[in-house]
C-alpha cells in the first residue's frame, strides 16, 4: 500500500514556494493540486483550507505570534514562519483539531525540514499560544480604530487607511468582513452545449448543491465542489468558471442594440467587431462570443504567448469559432486597428481589491505607489483603446478594483480628454444593483455589499463625426 501523504507538509511547501518567490499563494497551491488530483476530497480540502486560510489571515496570526514569541515573525526564517502560521491557524480555526495535535505536528515539521535546532522556539511559542488563548489581548476598536480593523480583518493598516477615506467607516467594515468571507463559486452557463437546467441536474446528481446566480440568468452558483477540473461538464466546455460582475459586462454592452443600427444602416450582413484588450483567460470574450455567435467577429488579446494560450485553450474547450487570438502590448499603439471596432473592451490590468476574497494574499503584493502607477497605466492603455473604437462605437473599461483613482477618476479623466459621450446604461444594470451606480455611465459594486465580487464597469460611445 502507498504512503499516504503529509497534508501539513504538502500545504507547508505551498506556503514556502510563495514567500521566498513572493508569488500568489493560488498560483502554487493550483499547481500542487493539479499535480495531486488523486489525493482524496478530504485530504484536498484540508490543504485548501489550511493554505487559505493561513494566507488570509495571516496579520492576524502574525499579531498572535509576536504576543508570545521573544522573536518577531518578520524575524523567522521563512520555513520556521510559515510552520508557527499553520499552527495557529489549527489552534484558533479549525475546532477539530486538538491544539496539542497542532503544536505536535508543528515540531515533526520543523525536524523533517532540517531545523531540528529550532523545534524548541518552535515547541515553545506553540504551546505559550495554547496556554493563552483565552487571555490574548486584541486591539481595541474605540482606541485604535485603524488597527482594530486591521488585526480584525488580516488587512494591512496602509490599505484599512486608503478604504477609510475612500468609503467611510461603515462600508469600508463591510467590505473588511466581506474579504475574510467564503465565496460560492459562480459559473457561467455555456448554451451552446447544454440547457440551464440539464447541466443544474448534473452537478446536483454529484453531490453539488447548485443555486441560481443572483443577476445574470445565464449564471449558477456552486457549492461543495473539490476540484473545478475534474467537474462533471468542465472538460466538455459546459460552463467557464466567471463572477457574476463580470458577466454583466456583456448585458452592460448591450450588443443587440448594436446590431440593430448596423442593421438599419443598411449592412447586408451585420456583424458585429469587438477587440478585447488584456482578455486572459477569456472571459468576458467567450462570453460575447457565446451570446453573439456569427453576428459577432472578435478578437481577444494579451501581453504573452502563455496568456494568449490559455485564452486559446478556453476557446476550443467551450466550442467557439468567432474568436481569433493575437500576442499583443495593449500598452503598445497599433494603428492599424484605427476605428477598427464597434466594441472595445478594456478590463485592465488593477489592484484587485474587489476580489480579495478569492485571491487573498493579493492585499500583501500591493503599495501605495502601486495604486498611483496601476491608475496611470490604465490611462495609457484607455488612450490607445479610444483609438480602436469607430466613431458611434462604444468603449466598455472595467476593473475588479474598488480603488476609486483606477475606477471613477479615470473615467472622468477619460471623459474630459477624449471625444467620446457617457453612454447611459441604466436600463441594463439589474434592479438589485441600481444603488451601486455613480453616474449615467458607471456602476461600481463593493463587496459585502452586493452579492459577486467587487468591479467596477463604465461605458462610452465615441462621438460621430459630423460633416
């Protein structure tokens, strides 16, 4: 009979690769997962859960450690940090586990790694935490507001600060609560291979409680899934995994209206071009290309060889044949695609604030100048996107941020500089989510208080050119 794997040992590693890469937790725990798809449910959720979780609350636990620990994590080596993390996460989150179990497994750890000399730093902190568990003392929220919220929510005191003055006290604690929060995994129905329903039925008989989407009817909501790849119907092209926010980008685009003045122009056979600028994985064009089938002709960009792949990889799984993929800069002027499109859309490069909940070691990657050079590369690539756009054509900019100088600023900002009109999209924002409009023009939706992750879509129609 074959060993049966350390499930600590394997999330250990996860964690390790993304610290001394300072990469994103995600990325090496969908590899890991990838590479252990045998491993049994049980087995994988509890190293999602672990990893996950640790990585979420990690200035949580990091403020737990240093109550107790005469060396500072920051101080630790980053096998030693990431060891004490995990065993805190058990202790404080997963009621299941004895804590003795916890700080048992902990030192086994330290050994199995090489660093036998430090299994009594280990052992020491570990057990001073199970001690004083009850007696911890956490910041308080009415004499330090910023760090209360903080240690609370596991969010650095630099971005509480920026959410602070962005959306005053009692959204920005509903959006902090939000972030901490599990999400149900949101699909997107592919029609052309299968019926809502029929697809429903199918993932029901496998033990997924399946729910529908709060406001895109071609979208449902998963819960108790293992592994996305090995779902009944995801090989087979039969839903792409996409939040409900970004879904609406399409309904926002309202291309039907589109077609219908190419139609009354005079075209004999109206189509439809749209350019897709930054389009990994793909979503937001499939989902054009799914609805619009051969009214639409689309073409979908990216930065690399490895984006536009998977992009291609996503076309051929769901079955589309309207979409032709190109290796492009989007911060790069191509002046051959000059007033090319009658839709553009630019979902670009941001901080991904709306979802931090999904990718939530995303709030350790950031500064306060990436936030600046984040809003000034938009801007660069929303000047070459006015470009593309023909006149009486529409440009749709997005973002899955809630950070308001890469969201509403440059929209105004692009309004006051280019020739274009804030095209007025409320007859196609669902009712539920009227209350998230800015203007005419702009929806912007907080997580915590809508129901899909945070994102932010504006939409232009470039004026005509009057003779």
């Amino acid at each position: 009979m074959a060993e049966r794997e350390n499930t600590r040992l394997l999330a250990l590693e996860v964690l390790v690769d993304a610290e001394k890469k300072n990469s994103f937790v995600k990325d090496a725990l969908h590899k890991l997962l990838f590479q252990k798809q045998f491993l049994s449910k049980q087995d994988r959720a509890f190293i999602t859960r672990l990893v996950e979780g640790v990585t979420e609350q990690q200035v949580r636990l990091d403020y737990i450690i240093n109550q107790v620990s005469g060396t500072p994590v920051n101080k630790c080596k980053p096998v030693i940090r990431c060891i004490l993390r995990m065993a805190v996460y058990q202790i404080f989150y997963m009621d299941a586990i004895p804590s003795s179990a916890a700080c048992d497994e902990a030192v086994k750890l330290a050994k199995k790694k090489g660093f036998r000399n430090l299994t009594g730093l280990v052992n020491g902190v570990l057990r001073n935490v199970e001690r004083n568990k009850d007696n911890l003392v956490f910041p308080s929220k009415e004499k330090d507001r910023k760090l209360y919220y903080s240690v609370t929510y596991s969010m650095p005191v630099w971005l509480v600060e920026c959410m602070l003055s962005w959306y005053g006290e009692e959204q920005t604690e509903t959006i902090l609560k939000s972030s901490i929060e599990e999400d149900d995994l949101t699909i997107r129905v592919n029609g052309l291979k299968i019926a809502k329903d029929d697809l429903r039925t199918k993932l029901s008989k496998q033990g997924i409680t399946v729910l529908d989407g709060c406001y895109v009817e071609e979208a449902l909501r998963l819960q108790n899934i293992n592994y996305v790849g090995r779902t009944p119907g995801f090989r087979q092209g039969e839903f792409f995994v996409q939040d409900e926010s970004s879904m609406l980008l399409y309904h926002i685009a309202a291309p039907d209206k589109e077609l219908e003045q190419l139609s009354q122009s005079g075209v004999a056979t109206p189509h439809l071009q749209l350019l897709d600028l930054c389009a990994a994985p793909g979503g937001k064009c499939t989902h054009f290309a799914q609805m619009l089938g051969d009214s639409a002709r689309i073409e979908a960009r990216d930065l690399s060889e490895k984006k536009v792949d998977l992009i291609k990889e996503n076309i051929e799984r769901l079955g589309l044949d309207n979409i032709e993929t190109v290796v492009w800069d989007a911060l790069v002027p191509d002046r051959e695609k000059s007033e090319f499109a009658d839709i553009v859309i630019a979902d670009l490069p941001c901080s991904g604030l709306g979802i931090a909940s999904k990718k939530n070691d995303i709030k350790y990657h950031l500064s306060k100048e990436q936030l600046l050079d984040l809003a000034n590369l938009q801007r660069t690539i929303l000047t070459n996107a006015a470009s593309y756009v023909k006149p009486g054509g529409i440009l749709l900019y997005s973002t899955c941020t809630i950070n308001p100088e890469e969201n509403v600023e440059n929209a105004r900002w692009f309004l006051e500089h280019f020739d274009f009109e804030a095209e007025d999209i409320t007859e196609h924002v669902p009712q539920k989510l009227q209350g998230s409009m800015i203007d005419k023009n702009m929806l912007q939706l907080l997580p915590g208080l809508v129901e899909c992750d945070g994102f932010f879509i504006a939409k232009f129609r470039k004026c005509r050119v009057v003779e």
